[in-house]
C-alpha cells in the first residue's frame, strides 16, 4: 500500500482534485450545465482532463496511453460521482458523455505539448481552473439562434383511412404489452400513453398523457378528416417530473417542442402510408449538437408509436 501510495499519491490526487473540480462546477453551474451551454459542454471537460496531469511528471506525460487514461478516468469517476448522488442522472451522462471525453483528452494532448516543450509553470496554468467561470457570464450575453427542426417517420398500414385516422386522433390508452419499449424508454424517457380530444376540429384540444404523469397540450390547427391533422404542443410544466434530464430538457428554456402532423397517403394496393412528422425548436449556441439527439430520441418515439397503430389498424 505505501509503494503504491509513493508511486502514484500524486496522481490520485490530481484525479480527486479533477474530479471535485467537476462537481463543484456542476453544482456552480446548476440548471446552466446543459446542452445549451458552451462553457460546460467544451470547456470544462477540457480541463477536467488537464487538472490530473499537473501533478505528473514529464516521464508519465511522454506516454500517450497515460494521455488517454488519465483523463477517461478522471471523467469517468466524475459521472460516477455525479450518478451515485444524483446529481446527473444516466441519460444526461450518455448525452454528454461524447464531449467531455474528446475534449478532455484533447485538453490532455494540448497540456501535453505545452509542459513538454515550453515548460510553463504550472501555478499559470492552474489559473486555467478559473476560465469557466470567467467565460459563463459572457456566454449568458451572447444571443443564442432559434432554430426549427423536423424528424419524419412512416408506416405502411393494411386499412381503410377512416380506421387509421379514429386511431390518430384520439389514441385509447396503450397497454404495456402492446409498447415496444426500447433504450430510451429504459433509462427514463416517458412513454405515450393515452390522447383524448374535446372537438375533432380546427381549435380543438387534445390532451397526450404520458407515463408518469406527463402532459401535452395541443392546440388543433389542421384537420383534414381522414388526409391530416397538424396540432401544436405545449407542455403542462406542472406534470414534468423531476427527474434531472426532464427539468434540464422539458422545463429548460433551449428545447421546445413546435408541432406535429399526421399526414395518410394512398399508395398501391388501397394500403395507406402514415407520416408522422414533428418540429422542435432549438435556443442554444451548440444547436447542432442538440439536434444530434434530439432527432435520434424524437425518431425512437414516433417509431414506437407508429408501431402501436400499425398493429390497432391491422387486427
């Protein structure tokens, strides 16, 4: 135990220092440590993967296996951390998992090269600590684009419209043996449950429940019966669990679901093509990254969904 604590002391605590950093920046940052932000998502995760190797030598800095481990473990006893005190939940690791690994071993490769060939002191470099929460104020100034983004899905359906559309418009309520759940569903995103409608018209209100308790609000403001229905969504803030992915995405101010359409089209052999496409809107600096997921867990949904109706359709 004391060969170990001579020969590696001084890493177990660059890791322990890194990995308090981390928490104490989440705590710091608080509802703003999310997709939207630029300073917690790239550079933190830089750092992170630096704060362990000021306290390497330059023998342990030449290796690159050293470069690539040190911070991975670094990140990883991080998100661990976070998981087992509840301060991230597993789908908000999984989403940021990604940025704070390259970057944190970019951060590693860049220090690298820096104490390596110039020989910075390391006391200005421990100032880098400090440039997250210097940059936060400054991003908050910074206007973020809006941007809209639509994700379609589609099945073939062996039925008459008039079967698909009772079936869209209203949506009675989906037992568990008829929901494919899939990944998502299993690490907490909710699945649909039931859809009820007071007037099948333009104006009229139609309510999505979801598991747990989750309520959409829409508004009907297309209604071709048995072509199209388009309602807007607007979600009741008051049925958001409080999980910590829902708070960051559902009742944060960068990710807006805009609408959803049902589109039926006739093709060969009478079958009807379903198209399901929804919009969400996007306020964020880093948009881009936030459309990687959202449209891979917005796809995930309808696909489920169109599934249920495929089979109520076809029995």
């Amino acid at each position: 135990m004391t060969r170990i604590k001579e020969k590696y002391g001084l890493l177990i605590t660059g890791i322990t220092l890194g990995v308090a950093y981390g928490i104490l920046s989440r705590l710091v940052f608080g509802q703003n440590a999310t997709l939207a932000s630029v300073t917690y998502l790239f550079i933190i995760p830089a750092i992170l993967g630096i704060i362990p190797l000021m306290f390497s030598n330059n023998e342990k800095l030449k290796s690159y296996r050293n470069i690539i481990f040190i911070p991975w473990l670094t990140i990883a006893t991080f998100f661990l951390t976070m998981l087992l005190f509840g301060i991230e939940d597993f789908l908000c690791l999984l989403v940021i998992a990604a940025p704070f690994f390259i970057l944190g071993t970019l951060g590693a490769l860049i220090y690298r090269f820096v104490q390596i060939n110039k020989r910075k002191s390391k006391g200005k470099l421990f100032s880098l600590v400090l440039l997250p929460f210097l940059f936060a104020p400054i991003e908050e100034y910074i206007q973020s684009p809006s941007e809209v983004f639509n994700i379609k899905s589609e099945v073939i359906i062996s039925s008459t419209p008039e079967t698909i559309w009772n079936n869209i418009v209203e949506v009675k309520t989906i037992n568990n043996n008829e929901y494919n759940s899939g990944f998502f569903n299993t690490l907490g995103i909710p699945r649909p449950i039931n859809a009820t409608v007071d007037i099948k018209a333009v104006n009229g209100h139609r309510i999505g429940n979801f598991e747990g308790g989750l309520k959409f609000i829409e508004t009907i403001t297309e209604y071709k019966e048995n072509k199209e229905i388009t309602f807007n969504i607007r979600i009741d803030s008051n049925t958001v669990r409080q999980k910590v992915f829902d708070q960051h995405v559902l009742n944060g101010n960068y990710f807006n679901f805009v609408d959803a359409t049902y589109e039926l089209e006739t093709i060969e052999n009478g079958q009807i093509k379903l198209i399901l496409t929804s919009s969400y809107q996007l306020t964020s600096t880093i948009n881009f990254y936030g459309k990687f997921w959202g449209d891979i867990i917005l796809s995930d949904f309808q696909d489920r969904l169109l599934d249920v109706i495929e089979i109520r359709c076809e029995e």
